[in-house]
C-alpha cells in the first residue's frame, strides 16, 4: 500500500487507540480477513450473473443511480432526484448525462463524511479501481475516467468478481411469484458461483401492498393453482416453496411494521381473504389481522420445509409519498418504527420456539430492543437468532452498540453473523470489512480486560467473520 492510499484507507481503521487493544484487534483481524464470504440475505439482482457477458454500465450507474444509500444523502441536501438520473414512474425527464450526474455527485461527496457508506465507497474506490485520492469537485472527470476504463475491461464482469471476492454463497430475495429463469440460467450455464433464491412472500401476503389483487393472480398462474380461496392460497405458497427449495433456496425473508403473531381460524382467515379478493374495504384492521396470522403459518411451513425464516422489522415504507408517486417504492425514504418483540412473538414462540426444525432470525430497526427485548428472547428460545446491525445500523457504532447489548444476555453464539443486505454487488467486500474489523476490535477488547483468552478471541473471530453465518442459515449440510 502506497503512503498516499495508507492515508486514504489506514491498515488500522476502525481500531480503538489503545495501543494493546488494537495489536490484538491487527492479529485476529489477519486471521479472518481473507475467509470466504457468506452471504446469506441481499438484493443483488440475479440477472447480473445469468448472463456471461453482463457489464455494470458506467460509473454512475454502477454507483449512484440504482443506490437509495448514496442519493438519499444528496436529496437531503437538495439535491433532485431527477438530477440524479433516478428514473421516474412517468418517464418523465431525468438527467442523460452521467458525466454531470458523477460531477454533482463528487461535488457533493463531503456529505457523507463520517458515515458507512462514505467507507464502503471509499473501499470499493481503492480496491476496484486503485484510487488513493478522496473525490472532489476538482478530480471528479478524471476518475470518472479512471472507472470507466476499468469498468470496460473484459475482467470487470459479475461473474469474475464474484470468484474475486471469494464470495462462497450469495443469497438474492426474490418474489413468491417469481419463475426464477436466471437462476436457472446460472445452473445451467455450468458456472460453478453459488448463487440462491430467498423467497419473499410480502407481496401475496400483505393485503396493502400494492397490486395485491394483480399478484394474486400471477400466483395462480406460476403455481398452476387456482386461487379462489384461502385454502387454495395457501396451497399455492406451499407448492412455491417446494419450487424455491428444489432451486436452491435456504431462507425466507418477511418484511412487516410490527413483528405481531396471532393465529387465526381457518374460517377466519378465509372470510378476511375472500373480502380482500373482492376489494372490499378494510374496516376491521383486516390487513394488520392477516399478515400477523400468515407470519404464524409461514414459521409453520418452515417447520416442515426447513427454509429459515428472516424477519426484517419495523420501517415505515415510502414515507415520502411525493417521491413514491413520482420515482416508485425504495427511493431512501424508509424511516424506522418503534417496535416491540416480548408480546408480539409470544404467540409465534410458544408454538414454535423449541421445535428443532424451525430456525427465526429477526432484524430490526428499534436498537432500544436489543436489551430489553431481543437478547432475552434469544438467550432463551432454541429457534431464535438475532441478525445483525440492519439498514441504518450497518455502521461502525451501530455494530459497537450491538454487540455491547446482545451479547451478555443472548451470548455470541445465538447470534446471525453478518449478512451485506445490499443491492449494491461491488460493495460487498467492503461491507464484510467493516463488519470483521468491528468484530475483532470488540473482540480485543474483552482480550485486553481479562473476559476472553485469546483462545476464546481467535475462535471468536472465525464465528463472527464466517461460522455463526453458515450455521444459522445451515449452509454447513448444504451443497
């Protein structure tokens, strides 16, 4: 490493100053910086890799278009969204000029001093691109140039930076309607890159989300199931699953506001369904009442399957509407909820908790939980892993913080590991990183006081860089 990208990007980053702690952080960090990577739960978009000559566009498609991280910090600041070439729902005009688009973006690149993705960037610059200079204003064509070249070359492709990054297993979250065609592609292709489907439900199962009616209808038709009912309905989920599974598929994954369990009656549930199915108008809470039974019957058909079952807690989506209507659903405007678990799982626990089939990893956005709430509940029941630090807590504090209030109550080892829960392919390394080097420097830390020999600290280190991941998601008995 040049002394320019050592002031860039210092070997020692994210270590605490004393000096002990931070040699015993440097030694276990060099033990699992080059563990392959696991990566259990994201949103990269499997297309990229079912065709063998897929490109990344330019620097800032590959960037900043498709990234609510980066141009969520810009609109912050007044920047459009149409400035940006985020394209609209409308087809309305956007900025076609990418040269401008990455100029406005460097421009504005001290904004994201101090923040994760400002690291994560900062990672993907020097390692991908070998740039040792923060960007500016003043620098920002010569760069884009620099990137462009690169992302030219017949190297930068999906599939030849998956096997860069050693990535051993990468997880998409795809549709229950979903026909999977490039995960096919990729099977059949005979690439030999481990690349599964997580099935995600939301659409068919939340009565609100939009287009309901329209997604029910495409479940009948992927499933060959025609759904008339709730029982149908149900069928239908379960033949997915199957599809998924036979696909290759280890997990779930279930988005809701609030993490309510409630078993309803099969009469119940129908009547609810077949109002839904007739437009009717939501007068009894219908949506609230259904979501909180279907996240009952999803942990049941893990039970049978196997699938692990992810639930990502707490966000009020689109809270923005002018930027919903005009530019569609995922656009940075998702804010965090309070959000309780004691009560609200208690009916999903009590049936489930110690059944050696189920596996629940729960996320959340509500850190107040972590003690209170989320590291009790794992310190207890068998089924339950809390996941890591989620969406505004992917940071270096919010992973400090995690692990000072889960780990004493829940131990290490109910714990998920790390998953990058990106849509962004290139930052996947850089985010692993920033997770390894905070893991062992909390790690160095209980080195440093007396708590953990350093046995204890390198067999620590391997859980939180590579183990605890495999085995919550059992990769392990896995092809």
């Amino acid at each position: 490493m040049t002394a320019a990208s050592q002031d860039y990007l210092p070997d020692d980053r994210y270590f605490g100053p004393d000096a002990r702690q931070k040699d015993i952080a440097l030694g276990l960090y060099a033990q699992v910086r080059d563990l392959p990577l696991i990566c259990p739960h994201g949103h990269v978009e499997p297309r990229l890799f079912s065709d063998p000559d897929a490109s990344f566009g330019s620097p800032s498609e590959f960037f900043i278009i498709p990234d609510h991280y980066v141009f969520r910090m810009l609109y912050s600041r007044g920047v459009s969204l149409e400035a940006l070439g985020v394209p609209r729902i409308d087809g309305g005009p956007t900025e076609q000029d990418h040269r401008k688009i990455w100029q406005i973006f460097a421009e504005h690149f001290y904004l994201f001093r101090a923040t994760p993705t400002s690291q994560w960037l900062k990672q993907e610059f020097h390692d991908l691109f070998g740039i040792d200079e923060p960007l500016t204003g003043d620098n920002a064509q010569a760069i884009y140039d620099q990137i462009d070249a690169r992302l030219k070359s017949p190297e930068f492709s999906p599939r030849p930076l998956f096997e860069q990054f050693n990535i051993e297993v990468l997880c998409t979250t795809d549709a229950a309607t979903d026909t999977l065609e490039h995960h096919r592609a990729i099977r059949d292709s005979g690439w030999r890159g481990d690349i599964r489907p997580t099935f995600r439900p939301d659409a068919v199962v939340n009565l609100g989300s939009p287009g309901w009616r329209d997604q029910i209808d495409l479940l009948s038709n992927v499933s060959g199931i025609a759904v008339t009912d709730y029982a149908h309905f149900i069928q239908a989920l379960e033949q997915r699953r199957a599809f998924f599974k036979d696909m290759g598929a280890q997990a779930t994954d279930h988005a809701a506001q609030t993490a309510h369990t409630a078993r309803l009656s099969e009469r119940e549930a129908d009547a609810i369904f077949q109002r839904a199915l007739r437009g009717e108008e939501d007068t009894d809470n219908d949506a609230a009442r259904f979501t909180a039974h279907m996240l009952m019957e999803m942990a049941r058909m893990s039970a049978e399957d196997g699938l692990v079952m992810q639930m990502h807690i707490g966000s009020l989506r689109d809270h923005n509407r002018d930027v919903a209507a005009r530019f569609g659903r995922d656009k940075g405007a998702d804010i965090p909820l309070h959000t309780t678990f004691t009560r609200e799982l208690q009916p999903l626990l009590n049936t489930y908790g110690t059944d050696p089939r189920f596996r629940l990893v729960i996320f959340t956005l509500d850190e107040s939980t972590y003690s209170r709430e989320l590291a009790p509940l794992a310190g207890h029941y068998p089924v339950l892993r809390i996941g890591p630090p989620w969406w505004f807590f992917d940071s270096l504090n919010g992973m400090e913080y995690y692990f000072e209030r889960i780990v004493e109550t829940a131990g290490l080892y109910n714990t998920a590991g790390f998953n990058d829960d990106t849509r962004a392919f290139p930052s996947i390394p850089a985010r692993h990183d920033l997770w390894r080097r905070a893991s062992v420097n909390w790690i160095a830390g209980l080195v440093a006081r007396g708590i953990v020999t350093r046995a204890d600290a390198d067999a620590m280190a391997h859980a939180t860089a590579y183990g605890l991941a495999k085995e919550t998601y059992r990769f392990a008995s896995s092809k």
